[in-house]
C-alpha cells in the first residue's frame, strides 16, 4: 500500500485514466479529485467526458457554471484544501486529469496573485483582439511575456493585473510560490498510450458522445451562454463551436466528425508535449491493454 497520502495521474484526452482512477481508489481506499479545467463546468458533461456515478467519492467535477470565472489559483486553494480533509480521513487523494497546469500549481506552488477587478472581458473579433495587444504591447513592452495571446481570456487578465499593480504576470509569476505539500508527499503517475492508437479511441469516444446527446447538450448550451457578451472559457471544450456549425447546416455530420478528431488530436499532442517537457521525473505507463496496464500500475503503488 503507498505511504504517500497524494497520487497524482495526468494522461491525454481519452486515455482512459477516469477508468484507471476509478481501480486505483478501490484497492488503496482513495477519493478521486478533478485536474480536468473543462470537467468543472455543470452544463457540459457529455463533451467533456467527465465521469459517471461511481461509488466512489468524486471531487470538483460539473460543479462551476459556465457564466463564473474560474482560475488555477482557485483551484489550486479548493484542491488542496479538500487533500488535506481526505488525507484527515486517513485516506488517500487520488488527482486525475490532463490539465499540466494544474499539476504544476499543486506540485510546485503557485504565487498567490491579487484580486484585481476586471477591465476587459466583452468579445471581440480577431482583428479587435489584434490591435488590443498591440497597443498594449507598444504601450507597455512585456506585459503579454509568457501569455498565449490567442487566448482572449488570458490577454484580459494579463491587462487587468498590469493596469491593477503595475507590474506584468511574468513579474508576479516570478515571485516566491506558495507551496501547501512537500514533494515527498507525491507519488506522481502518467499514462502516455502510443499516438496512433490514442487517435482511434478519440475517434470512437465522440461517436459514443453523439449518442449519449452531445447534440442536445450543445443545443442547451448555445441558448444560455453562446450569445453573452462575456468571453466563457467553456466555449473553448473541444466540439462545442463544431457542432453549433452543424446544429445551424454550415457543415454535414462527417465534416463535425473530422474537425473534432482534428481538435481533439492537437490538443492531445500539446498535452504529450507538455508531459515531455514538465513530468520527465514521472513514472510513465504506455500499456493499451487495460489490464496490463492496471497490473503495473497496482505493482508500482504497492512499493512505492
């Protein structure tokens, strides 16, 4: 049995670890925890393959609207809040998900940035979002360092905190992290099954979701919150945008089809990058049979 009290397993999209969690917490009595930032969201569960019923406890899954705000320092203090309350239990926190940022915050600390109110959060079109950064870019040099400027959310909050402290997300990033775990309290697992093989599972995987009523669950949605003028990080789920160009016959059903795999392969690929790069320290698992794959993994836990 681990002497540790926290487990950690990050894997791609559809790479079966919700399955594999769920096997783990069985044998060493552990209560699953989220690091999925689109399986937070209530209104998207089909898309987001977020879990079923499961006897066993299940933590920060469908519990944010996708009309809040919600950050990885939120999570991060939620997170590791609820660790310490199931390790008081004398069970053990068993963190799944393919989030690397979230992973990072929980192994590494996360600076604790200051409420800042918010400046900017309307839509705006590419060409709007193209001369906001410019100007503020010629206006203040540095202030997107280290931000992903195609992502509109991450523009607003790296303008609101400047304008709001004076100083960049860089700069404050490059404060001393707040740190709520030592490392030697980890046991940190990743499952990384071969490309191709991955690729055929997310190809059935949305098939599955068709069926399930990912049609409908988009409809719902669309009426909520597609028109808002708040820019919703949930819009962002893979397949959400696709199938809103199918509900309105801008594309047939194999063109929803490809451009979903397309999505879903990239945003796997960014998540084998990041497992690369960020957990090279991490055991890595590469079975595609299950129970092979459950075999090693219960080996490694009971010496670790």
């Amino acid at each position: 049995m681990p002497k540790k009290k926290i487990i950690l397993l990050f894997g791609p999209t559809a790479s079966g670890k919700s399955r594999l969690a769920i096997d783990i917490a069985k044998k060493y009595n552990c209560e699953i925890i989220n690091a999925d930032s689109m399986q937070i969201y209530k209104e998207i569960k089909v898309l987001s393959a977020r879990p079923g019923k499961s006897s066993i406890k299940h933590h920060f899954y469908g519990f944010v609207s996708a009309k809040d705000n919600f950050s990885v320092g939120t999570w991060y203090k939620l997170v590791s809040q609820k660790i310490k309350a199931i390790n008081k239990k004398g069970k053990i926190a068993l963190v799944v998900g393919g989030t690397g940022l979230y992973f990072r915050a929980l192994t590494e600390g996360l600076v604790e940035m200051p409420d800042v109110p918010k400046l900017y959060k309307a839509k705006i079109n590419p060409w709007g979002k193209y001369m906001l950064t410019k100007h503020y870019h010629n206006k203040h040099p540095g202030i997107f360092a280290g931000v992903n400027t195609n992502d509109l959310q991450r523009v607003y909050r790296a303008i609101n905190v400047f304008e709001h402290t004076g100083l960049t997300l860089y700069e404050w990033q490059q404060k001393k992290n707040k740190k709520y775990f030592k490392k030697s309290e980890f046991i940190k697992m990743c499952i990384i099954p071969p490309k191709q093989y991955l690729e055929e599972v997310i190809k059935k995987r949305f098939d599955v979701m068709l069926k399930k009523g990912a049609l409908k669950e988009v409809k719902d949605y669309r009426k909520k919150f597609i028109d808002t003028a708040t820019f919703i990080s949930a819009n962002n789920i893979i397949g959400i945008y696709e199938i809103g160009l199918y509900l309105q016959d801008k594309i047939s059903l194999p063109e929803l089809q490809e451009r979903v795999l397309i999505r879903t392969r990239q945003y796997a690929k960014r998540q084998y990058t990041w497992q690369r790069g960020q957990m090279k320290n991490w055991k890595t698992f590469k079975d595609t049979k299950y129970n092979d794959l459950l075999k090693k993994v219960l080996t490694f836990l009971s010496k670790t």
